[in-house]
C-alpha cells in the first residue's frame, strides 16, 4: 500500500486537499449560519445588510468547494483502482500452475471481481470522510479554542476517549470482514457448481443433494454478516450515547458562560454549531478508520504474492533427460512409482497407456507445472527444480488436452507474441492441416473466433493448439493426446509431422 501511494503521491495529496475543502463545507455552513443569527443582536441597518450578504455568500460557498473538492478527488481514485487491478493480474500470472490449480477459478474470480469492488467502496470512502471529519475537528478546535479554551480541551478529550473505543473494537470487526469476504467466496462458487451442472441436477433429479450444503452456506454467510452488523452497530450506540452525553454537557456549559457575559450570543451560536460537528465528526471519522483497516487488509490479500521457490539456472539440452526414481502421489493415489527413464536429445519417445496411468502426471512433471514429486529429474545433469521457470518455457512447448482460444483471429491464436512470419505460418497450416479448412473461410486465417473457440469444432481446436507449439519451434515438445479429436486420416497426417520434426519430442497417447 504504500508503495502504491508513493507511486501517486501527487494525485494522493490533490485527493487530501480535496477531502480538506470538503471538510470546510460544514465550516462555512456553521459561519453562514452564526453570522444569520446575529443579525438580530445588531441595530445598524448597514450591518444588517453586510451581515445578510455574508450569509447569502458564505452559505453558497460549500456548493462551489464540493464541485472543487471532487475534481480533485477524481484523477487519484481513477489512477488507484488501474494500479489495483493491474497488481492483482500481476499476481496471478506469478502463481506457479500446481499452485494456481489448488484453487477454483471462482476464487479468483472473486479476488478480481469483488474484492476489488470491496476495495473500491470503502478504501476511498474512509479516507475521505477520515480527512473530512479530522478536519473538521481540526478547525473547529482552532476556533472554540479562541472562544472557550476549557470547551476546546473538553471536545479533544472526549475525542481521546472515542478514539480509544474505536480501537477496542477494531481486531474484532476486521476478523468478521475477513471471514465475510471468505464466506461470499465460497458462496460464489457454490452458486457456479450448481449453474455448470444444472443440466445433470435436473436431468438425474438430484436437486435435494445440492440443496442441503447450498442453504448451510447461504445461512453460514447470514451469520457472518449479522455478526459483523452487531460489532459495528454496538459500536455507534456505544459511541452515540458518549456523544450525546458530552454534547449535552457542553451545550450547557457554553450557555452558562453566555448568561454570564464571558461569551457573545454569536459566540455561543458558534460553540453549538461546532460541538454537533466536532463530536459526531470524530465518531465518524473513528469508525472510519476501521473501514481503512478492513479495506487494506482486502488491499494486501488481493495483490501480496508470496515468494515461490524457483531455480535460477538456464534451461538447455545438449545432452539427455534423466529421470530417476520418480514418485508421485494424488493424496493417497500413488500414480507414478519409481520410474526412472533416459531421454536422449532429438528422440521421439512415445508414453503408451490407458487411462489414469499417470502419462499426463509424467509431462507435467518434466515440464515443471507439478513440482511435488519425489525422485529426481535431470537436464544435462542439473536438476529440474533448480531451472529457472520462464527460461524453460521459453525453451519447451506443451500441446495439453485442453485446447483454450483466445477471442481473436486464427492466427492470432496461433502466433500469439511471436513476430509474424507467414513462411513459417504457411508451413505449420499444412502441416496440422488446417490450411484445407481455412481455405473455405471468406477472411481466412483472419476468421474471428469467439471465447474459447465455440464457434469452430474440438478437432479444429486441437488442431490450432498444436499449430501454436509448431509455430514457437521450441526444441524440446511435451504433447499429450494429439489424436484424440482428431479422425484416422488427420491424426497419421499429424503423427508424421511430429515425428519429422528436428526437435526432442516427448509425447503420450492411449492409442
């Protein structure tokens, strides 16, 4: 956080100065209202006609600085929630696969979605009305300091006292937002569990089997909530009736010394408007700062990311890759049991087996998105966990069994941030025969596909997945199941070109 506020540090003071200006409306509106007020203790009719037009101009002042304010305000909370966003996709892309995996995507849904939204709603709010309300106590202090120096240092102690409420209260309600936010989440994903099966729900008459845990959470959550309402709501009656007591008090006293002659009536108009301001201000302002609290808390579980263990030595193969002794395990599952392999550079080794063998485990384990094996695994005698991620990546291609496609045209899917090169992209269309399809297209390789490529069959899809990797030319090729969409004729067009290719091809297939 504070290095997101060092970054804008000059939007984040024009923000302070515009909560300040806010903070002088109340002001301004107490003066216009004093000064209205002694209109009826003076007899000249020249200072009755000044002290009209003071009002008249004083009193619309606050419109003009509210205008003010929030043109200040705008360009930091804009600039903010770009950087929150941009922090909290960062993140995710640092997440290692098996890490990523360990989660739903509705929870990061959730994280972008509406933590985010969370965020955006009481981070700013509590610092303005934390600014507006100190503010306002700040000013006011300064003028019934002037006016009675004892009501001054009254309202300040009084405002120690609340502060120190507020304080006792915090711990308690910030854990309730923290399990409120993790309470929505998990409703969340319940409510998209049972949106992506609602077919199989109905068509096998199991809607009784989902309703149980789906009203336990909606009540759980209900809980939360209540919970989280009575902390604060106890909280503002505790802080109201303090309030109201010291308000009253002083009220009386401010009168006391009015009756006196130790103040004018103007004076005392002036100690009332201020007292209600200044007190409820600081009650404001107090539970505000609990607010801030909980919107950080939001702040730093959206953009923390923890430091992932990862090698810092350079992915290259001249040699073989050594697997030895390899385990892994899927809780009590024990896929992979001590397998030890040699793959020499420029083989093409086929993993044959039928389903639920660990084939796909075994890629995914020479291509590091799982890192929880035991065994050892070798690149020319270093150790896989001690190479560096990206440079692997930039080293090897992966085709998996899930062929995702970006919005966007065929051969954007295909070069992705590869620099155009229409040879080459000429090449791996014929040679994944997609160029006989494409053909066919009135804008060709520029045909638009839609989210995920719903409006192109699985095998096309397979097949543009494979053209991607072709497309990188990495040197070494993880592919899983490159036949499966795939009818006899295409899947031996393809099965040639891979094993023509001049790279390390590692592949697994049940067929």
């Amino acid at each position: 956080m504070k290095q997101l506020l060092y970054k804008n540090k000059k939007g984040f003071i024009l923000y302070l100065i515009g909560a300040l200006i806010s903070a002088l409306t109340g002001v301004m509106s107490s003066l216009a209202l004093s000064i209205g007020f002694s209109i009826f203790a003076v007899e000249s009719q020249q200072d009755v006609i000044i002290r009209i037009i003071l009002t008249v101009v004083i009193g619309l002042s606050p419109v003009l600085l509210q205008v003010l304010s929030r043109l200040m305000r705008i360009g930091f909370m804009r600039d903010v929630l770009i950087d929150v966003r941009k922090l909290a996709y960062q993140k995710m892309m640092k997440i290692p696969i098996e890490k990523f995996r360990q989660k739903k995507s509705d929870d990061y849904l959730a994280s972008l979605v509406n933590d985010i939204n969370v965020f955006e709603k009481d981070f700013f709010l509590s610092i303005l009305n934390i600014v507006f309300s100190y503010g306002s106590f700040v000013i006011g202090f300064i003028i019934l300091f002037f006016i009675s120096p004892i009501i001054a240092v009254a309202v300040l102690i009084s405002s120690i006292i609340i502060l120190i409420i507020t304080k006792l209260y915090e711990k308690p309600i910030r854990n309730n937002v923290k399990r409120k936010q993790e309470g929505n989440r998990e409703y969340n994903e319940q409510v998209s569990n049972i949106l992506g099966g609602l077919e199989v729900i109905k068509l096998y008459q199991v809607e009784d089997k989902f309703r149980g845990p789906f009203y336990k959470i909606v009540k759980r959550l209900e809980m939360i909530k209540n919970r989280t309402n009575l902390l604060q709501e106890s909280q503002y009656t505790i802080l109201e009736w303090f309030a109201n007591t010291v308000q009253i008090a002083l009220f009386i006293f401010a009168a006391f010394l009015h009756m006196e002659g130790r103040i004018s009536l103007t004076s005392m108009i002036l100690v009332y408007n201020f007292l209600g301001n200044m007190i409820w201000a600081n009650v404001n302002g107090a539970s505000m700062l609990n607010r801030l609290n909980g919107s950080i808390d939001i702040f730093n579980r959206i953009t923390s990311t923890p430091k992932w263990e990862s090698g810092n030595e350079q992915y290259q193969l001249d040699d073989s890759i050594q697997i030895e002794s390899l385990n892994f395990y899927y809780g009590d599952n024990h896929v992979l049991r001590d397998l030890s392999l040699n793959i020499e550079k420029g083989s093409k080794v086929l993993i044959y087996g039928p389903s639920g063998t660990g084939k796909t485990t075994l890629l995914n384990c020479l291509s590091q998105n799982l890192t929880s094996y035991t065994g050892s695994i070798y690149v020319d005698q270093k150790e896989l966990s001690t190479i560096d991620f990206e440079s692997l990546l930039k080293h090897s291609g992966y085709v998996r069994q899930n062929h995702f496609m970006f919005e966007g045209s065929i051969q954007d899917n295909i070069i992705l941030s590869e620099p155009l090169n229409k040879d080459r992209l000429y090449k791996v269309l014929e040679a994944t025969a997609l160029q006989e399809w494409i053909d066919t297209l009135e804008e060709g390789v520029n045909h638009q596909l839609t989210a995920n490529g719903n409006n192109i069959s699985g095998g096309q899809r397979q097949r543009i997945s494979i053209a991607r990797e072709l497309y990188k030319d990495s040197e070494v090729l993880f592919v899983d199941e490159p036949s499966a969409s795939l009818d006899d004729e295409t899947a031996r067009t393809l099965y040639d070109t891979l094993l023509s290719l001049d790279k390390t091809l590692i592949m697994v297939s049940h067929r």
